[in-house]
C-alpha cells in the first residue's frame, strides 16, 4: 500500500458505522441540503482574492491548502470561507499544529520518550524558525508529507503578520510543553481522573480555541476583548474534544492510547479493564458500556451553555460560521451516540446529508440555537423512553439537567428556527408531490419520465427554496445577535 494512504494511528483500523445509502435518500430534506450545499449555495473560498495573491507565494500556498483537505476534509471548507484578512492565519495555524500532533501520535518514531519530548518543546524554535527545517519518516500518509515538506508551511508562515505570527508560536509552544507532559504516562487505560481528562483536552483543544480567538482579535474583524475569553474559548475546544475522545473509543483503544477517564470508566467496569466495553458479549457488559458512555455524554452536554455564550460574542458573520459549524457538529454526533452501543464496535457518524443541512441551517444565532434545541430534545427524549422501559441509567438526573439548560437557552431563538423548518418540510412535500404529479401524467412507456420527474422535484425544490431564504433573512434580522460580513465591518472600521 502506497504510504499517502494510510492514517494516522488507528485511523481505519475499526469498522465505520453509516446508514445504508436508501436510508439516506429517504431523508429529503438532507438530500436537497446537500445539493444546495455542493451545487447551489456552497461555503465561497476566499483563498482566491487579490489579498492573499499578494501577500503570499502562490505555489505554497497552493500545498498548504491541498494538504489542509487531506488531513481534515471537515475544516477545510469552514477556514476557506474565513475573510482574507485571517484565512491563511487560521490556515497556517492550523496546519502547525497538525504537525505538532502528528509528532506527538507517532508512537514508534522516536527511539526514547526522552527524544520526542525534545523535539516536541524545541518544535516552536526549529520548525517555526528555520525554513528549512523537516522530518522525515514520521507519522504516515499525508501527515508525514506534511513534515516532510514543512518548509512550504514556513514560507506562508514567514509572510503573515507579526502578531498573527506570535500568536501561533506562543500556542505550539504552550501546546508542546502540555504535549511532553502525557509522553510518558501510560494512556492505555486512558486517563486518571475527569482533571486529568480536563486538562488533556486543554492542551490539544482548549488553547486552539484561545489562540483563534486572539487570532480573530489581531485581524480586527472581533473586538479585542474577545481574546481575553479565556474560559470560554477552552470550553469551545473542550466540547469538540471531548466529543472526538466519546466517538472514537475503540479507535483510541486499539491505537493504546486511549482517554476516557479512569474514575469514571471504572465505576462500570468490573474487569477493571477499559477494553471491558469494547465489542460486548454479555447483556451486563453492553449495559455497562452505555451507562458509561452516557455519563461522559452528558459531561460534555455540561460545556454546551459556555458554548453559546462564547457565539454570542461574534460580530463578525464568516467568523460565526468558522466557530459554530463544528459546534452544532458536536452537538448532532453526541445525541448520536447517546446511548448507542456501535460506538463499542466500531466509529459512530451523522449522515452525510445531515452535515449539510447543519452547515446550511448555520448562518446565525437563530439556526445555531434551533440545532441545540433540537438535539438537547432528542437526548431528553431517548432517556425518558429508556427510562420508561426500565433502564437504570445513574446519569439520568444530570442528563436531564445538562439538556433542560440547553433548552432554556434556546428557546426564544430556537422557536424562530422552528418556523423555518416548518416551510422547509413544506417545500419536500409540495415538491414531491409536484413531482409526484407530473409522474402521474407522463406515459409510463416514455424513456424521459425520470428526467422529467427528476428535473420537476429539483426545480420545486428551488423554487420553495427561495422563499425559504427569504423567511430565514427576516428571521436574521430579527436575531439578537446582529452578524455583518468582513467587507462590511472593515468599511465601518475605515469609517
């Protein structure tokens, strides 16, 4: 196997577990929020304006941005549609920090631990330093291309502005030393304690979130009191960690590297052993497994309410999106595994289609807090339905409450979405039945009687959807968060 196609750790290594394609289809609404998504209304890239061809070398800048698809396909859209004033920033920031974490998962590069917690605290002073700094043979696939051809990153890096600059140095730096901290305990078993697991997902998450937010502030599109939201930017990074950490149990299991805290696994596990839960023989271990899986589910639920109010800060509207897709991503993927026992056997997902309506419902406060509400409803729904059949979940009580204070967050907000998902099962409906009509009256024998069908149900489709935007613009405007575009703000600011 050529080594571009492998992952890293034990990325593959586990089953995937998705919804069979026709399930899928069935869901129309997602169907249509994907064309809309691919085709009609995509993320806009602003990669492409004469700032960044000014600023930057166009051939480096061209492998950073391929390599940034290739190691995070889900990011590379939301850091396209940045405004040009920060988009190669969060770009290059992320893209060092990618290759921090590939050095710090590589669990066979190193001869001693001694040696990679070396470079790991030398790595602000060598590969953000000396432009021609690389490491071969380190991580697989696209993530050792990523350090082996290092240098390109450093040009881009080299060019952007001072303070953006030492913003990501000081956060490789503080990421590094909080990185060698883990190097040498043992993490097969996960982590010790929930402070331990806290102050993990603190280093590799939580100072991400501070260093994009100081980031935002530099660029002058946020104000600058946001990069001194300290807590609020950590638990930003923390919900998404946290989330990644819930989903990927038996990847990071299989990887022996694993992160689910001891003190709270061990309640559960009369083995004793973390890899009690994995592939469940027995009822009392697949009982086991989900009310421990539910209980760190709902230690994440708790970050949500810090989530919001960091959202609600944001002016800027590119800036929104960036920061609150990957919540309401977060969200979707907790209610999904919430009591689901595939994330024992394997790595569990939302629809692909569900990502694109997510992405598209996206745009302000109003669909992000119609998202939580949503989800937070689901959850309540699932544990009172377990309840009812007499399953003894200890986390119940606080489950209920995590969700109860997303719903009471939301509430006001979320009934403004409610009525923009009223027209849109409106439009499915009208647009097959439209479709549906025109089926009816087209000779059966007739070779164009799916295109016809096919083409009526896409032009409904659009047709709906216009009003449908019109209807989510006025709800915008009446939102308590007022977004403007980066073009926009910078006019004001010149102004």
């Amino acid at each position: 196997m050529d080594v571009n196609s492998k992952k890293q750790g034990a990325y593959g290594k586990v089953k995937t577990h998705k919804e069979s394609k026709l399930k899928q289809i069935l869901h129309l609404d997602e169907v249509w929020s994907a064309i809309t998504l691919l085709y009609l209304q995509p993320l806009e890239s602003n990669l492409e304006s004469e700032r960044i061809k000014k600023t930057f070398d166009p051939s480096d800048l061209a492998f950073c941005d391929d390599i940034l698809c290739k190691v995070s396909r889900s990011f590379a859209a939301v850091i396209r549609q940045l405004p040009s004033e920060m988009l190669v920033d969060v770009l290059i920031f992320y893209l060092v920090l990618r290759a921090l974490d590939t050095v710090e998962d590589d669990m066979t590069y190193f001869a001693t631990n001694e040696e990679k917690v070396k470079v790991l605290l030398s790595f602000h002073k060598t590969a953000l330093v000396d432009p021609e700094w690389t490491m071969m043979g380190c991580g697989e696939g696209d993530e050792r291309r990523l350090l082996e051809e290092f240098p390109k990153c450093h040009s881009v890096y080299a060019a952007l502005p001072e303070a953006s600059r030492r913003v990501i140095s000081d956060i490789t730096l503080r990421m590094a030393t909080g990185m060698a901290e883990f190097v040498d305990k043992d993490l097969g078993q996960g982590t010790t304690d929930i402070d331990q697991y806290n102050r993990y997902c603190h280093f590799v998450a939580g100072l991400v979130g501070e260093g994009l937010s100081r980031l935002f502030s530099v660029s002058g599109l946020e104000q600058p009191s946001l990069a001194g939201e300290l807590h609020l930017s950590d638990q930003m990074g923390l919900f998404l960690q946290k989330t990644n950490i819930i989903r990927d149990y038996l990847e990071d299991y299989v990887d022996g590297r694993a992160f689910w805290p001891q003190s709270v696994w061990k309640k559960y596990s009369p083995s004793g052993d973390l890899g009690y839960f994995a592939n469940p023989k027995t009822e009392e271990a697949s009982i086991a497994g989900l009310n421990c899986l539910d209980e760190l589910v709902t230690d994440a639920l708790e970050l949500a309410p810090d989530c919001l109010a960091y959202l609600s800060k944001l002016r800027c509207a590119e800036v929104f999106r960036f920061c609150a897709i990957p919540q309401v991503m977060a969200i979707a993927t907790l209610e999904k595994c919430y009591h689901n026992e595939d994330v024992f056997t394997g790595v569990v997902k939302i629809r692909k289609g569900m990502s694109c309506q997510l992405i598209n419902d996206t745009t302000d406060i109003v669909g992000v807090h119609g998202i939580f509400n949503r989800f937070a409803s689901c959850i309540i729904k699932k544990a009172n339905t377990l309840r009812k059949k007499g399953f003894k979940d200890p986390s119940y009580d606080r489950t209920i409450k995590a969700c109860q204070t997303i719903l009471e967050l939301t509430q006001t907000e979320a009934s403004k979405a409610a009525h923009a998902s009223l027209v849109n099962s409106t439009m499915v409906v009208a647009s097959c039945a439209a479709a549906s009509c025109l089926a009816l009256k087209t000779p059966s024998s007739s070779s164009s009687t799916v295109a016809i069908t096919t083409t009526a149900t896409v032009a409904s489709f659009g047709i709906l959807s216009f009003f449908r935007t019109g209807i989510m613009k006025y709800l915008g405007k009446r939102s308590v968060l007022s977004l403007l575009p980066a073009a926009q703000l910078s006019k004001k600011q010149k102004v």
